[in-house]
C-alpha cells in the first residue's frame, strides 16, 4: 500500500494531503537513475581496479612467464659470456704465449656486426617493447661472433700445435703432483713473505702442499739435467731435480725427500721422478716448482694446462694470486 504524505497548510491550519505530480515522479526517477549509474560506475572501477577479468588474467600469467624466462636467459647468457671470457685469456695469456704466437687483436674479437637493417623484422613487428628484443638479440648474435672467433683461433693454435709435434709433448703442462681437488695449491709466483725472515721477498715458483711420499710428476717430457741429493744443508732448495724439456724450457723441482731418477734419465710427462719433502730452507712437506725459459723464471700457473677446466684453473689462479706466506 502506497504511503499517503501530507503537509500542514497555515492558511486553513489544517494537515492538507500531498499532491503528487508528473515533474515530482520524473524528478525522483531520474534521481534514482543517477545514483544507481554512480553506483554502477564506482563498482565497475572497484572491480577492474582490484580485480582481473579472465583474460587479463591470463595475459598477465604469460607476461610474467614471459619475464621470467627473459632473466634465465639473460643468466644464461652471462654464463656463456663468462665462459667466453674465460678462454679468450688463456688463449692469449697462456696458449698463444707458449707457442709463441700473437695475440689476437682487439678490433678482430670485437669486430662489427650488422646494424638497424638486420632488425628490420623486428622494428616492423608490432611488439610493445622491441628496443628489449632488439638488444637481446644483439647480445646473442655477439656471443656467436666471439665464440666462432675463439673457435678460429683455435684451429690456428691447433695447426701450430702440429707443426710443433715435439714441442707439444715436451712441454710442462700438468701438476707435479696430484691434486683432483686442487686445493694443495699453497703460495704462488711473485712478492711473498718469509717464513723465516717474514719479510717481502719474491717468490720465484709455485709450492704443492702434500704429505711427506707423495709421488712427485715430471711436467713434461725432457732430459734430467741436474740432481742434487743427500743434502745436509738447511738452507736453499735443498734435494732438487731440474729437467730440460727442450725448446728453451726447464722445470725445477725442490725441497724432495727421496729422489728416483738421476742425471741423464730421459722421463716422460707423468712419470715418478721424486717424493714430497722438506728438505733444505722448508718449513713443511711441500714441493716447489718452478719453469724456466731462455734461463728467465716465468710463472708456472700459465702452463698447468692439462687435465685443469676453466673452473679448475680459475680455481688454482685465485689460490696462486694471494700474497700469503711461502713454505721456502
């Protein structure tokens, strides 16, 4: 039942009833009608404000997805970068350095590739962010041009390699002793202090921390040059074995306990030349090594080659490079 309104007339003094018009009705309907659209709006912008329709949902699943799998690649990318990096020095520090060869100029390994052309695709496409496509794309095609440059300089390693067949073998390229873990790496080649003096001195090799008889390795192939056994001194490189691997190459190899070769033996790479000792100015069971070319002391950790990763190498380059106490 509809509600009946009245108002109080003060002419008659009397509660009149309420007429109702058509302007009354229109007027409350289209009040009614405005705030039911405020409403409506408010709720629609609620709604898309906290909370995704089914598709956007999805879309922002994918782009997420999307991200995610950008930064793995952007990881991966960084690793084989790394990598990269990794065998372009020894390349030039190490393998062109022993065969004698030139390093590789700057401009060949960063040489130029492509420009806006090459991408033309890519600009044509209606992609939302092409400058990110567009630059991994340039990364990647980067590291494809340093990886088939290394793998050129390689094959020209590998050729001189040939052509040096003896002087291959010859070379001091493994560990004197072993070390899977390569953690017996104990002080390297350069400015090192004393253990006796404590003062700075250089360090002309590298000491192989190992308990007393462990088996002592020629590096290389050669000829036993000079032995020195029986020592009584407690001063200097004490029992030691120098071997000439040729090619203006020797390795040096002191402070040994028992010694198992003599002058003139002809050793291959790999051989038992020596057990770990102490003898002479040592402080502890250690053997140390040094090469030497053209009678010039060079440092050792560029030529433990063989059997040694990158990871590995790295690994012993880190323990060779701290300016911690010698065992000699």
């Amino acid at each position: 039942m509809a509600r009946i309104k009245y108002y109080y007339d003060t002419e008659t003094c009397r509660y009149e009833r309420a007429k109702v018009t058509f302007s009354d009705i229109t007027l409350n309907l289209l009040g009614m009608l405005s705030v039911a659209l405020i409403l409506s709006i408010a709720i629609v912008f609620i709604y898309n404000t906290y909370f995704d329709s089914p598709t956007e949902a999805r879309l922002k699943k994918e782009n997420k997805e999307l991200q995610n799998y950008y930064l793995e690649l952007q990881d991966e990318m960084s690793e084989v970068n790394n990598v990269i990096t990794a065998l372009k020095e020894r390349d030039d520090n190490i393998y062109r350095k022993i065969y004698e060869a030139e390093p590789l100029p700057a401009t060949v390994r960063e040489a130029g590739h492509g420009g806006v052309e090459e991408y033309k695709e890519i600009m044509e496409k209606g992609l939302h962010d092409k400058k990110l496509v567009i630059n991994t794309f340039r990364k990647i095609d980067k590291l494809k041009r340093q990886a088939s440059i290394q793998n050129q300089s390689f094959d020209q390693l590998m050729q001189i390699a040939r052509e040096n067949g003896g002087m291959l073998s010859s070379l001091p390229s493994i560990q004197p002793v072993k070390n899977k873990e390569h953690t017996k790496l104990a002080s390297g080649f350069g400015m090192r202090i004393n253990p006796f003096h404590k003062g700075r001195v250089m360090h002309s090799g590298i000491d192989f921390a190992a308990p007393r008889g462990t088996e002592v390795y020629a590096t290389g192939n050669g000829e036993v040059k000079f032995v020195k056994d029986n020592s009584d001194l407690q001063t200097g490189y004490g029992n030691y074995i120098e071997i000439d691997h040729g090619f203006g190459y020797v390795t040096k190899y002191a402070h040994l306990g028992e010694i198992k070769v003599k002058k003139g033996d002809r050793v291959k790479r790999g051989d038992v030349i020596a057990l770990v000792g102490s003898s002479g100015g040592s402080v502890a069971p250690h053997v140390h090594y040094e090469v030497i070319k053209d009678n010039k002391k060079i440092d050792p950790i560029n030529f433990l080659i063989q059997g040694v990763s990158d990871t590995d190498y790295h690994q012993l380059l880190n323990l060779a490079t701290h300016e911690n106490q010698s065992f000699d």
